[in-house]
C-alpha cells in the first residue's frame, strides 16, 4: 500500500463528514471503508505530513 494512496483517501475522508475525527477514527475508517491493514501510527505519520492532525485538548485540574 503506497502512502500517496492512504494520503488521498485521508484527504477525502477529512473532507466528508470525518473532518472531526481524530488519527485512530480515521485509522478505523480506512480499515472498514478500505479493507486495509494499518497501524494508527502510520496514520498519525501521514497525518503529521498533511498537517490534518487536530490541537490536543488540555485537561483543566481544578
């Protein structure tokens, strides 16, 4: 699987109703929707190269 591909279908997926989703929805995503074998860091990789990937949320401690 060449990562231009994975990079293609991260962007349609990003575009479509999974904009909000994190690195590891999109990973399950691509294995229901696609029937690939992935690794959620792999994804988060190609993520980062994107430049898709969300700001992490802060936890407020009280």
């Amino acid at each position: 699987m060449s990562n231009e591909q994975v990079q293609k279908w991260l962007i349609e997926l990003i575009s479509g109703e999974e904009h909000s989703y994190g690195y590891r929805k999109l990973a399950a995503c691509l294995r229901r929707q696609h029937h690939v074998i992935i690794n959620d860091k792999k994804v988060y990789r190609l993520c980062e190269e994107l430049d898709i990937l969300k700001p992490q949320r802060r936890k407020i401690v009280h």
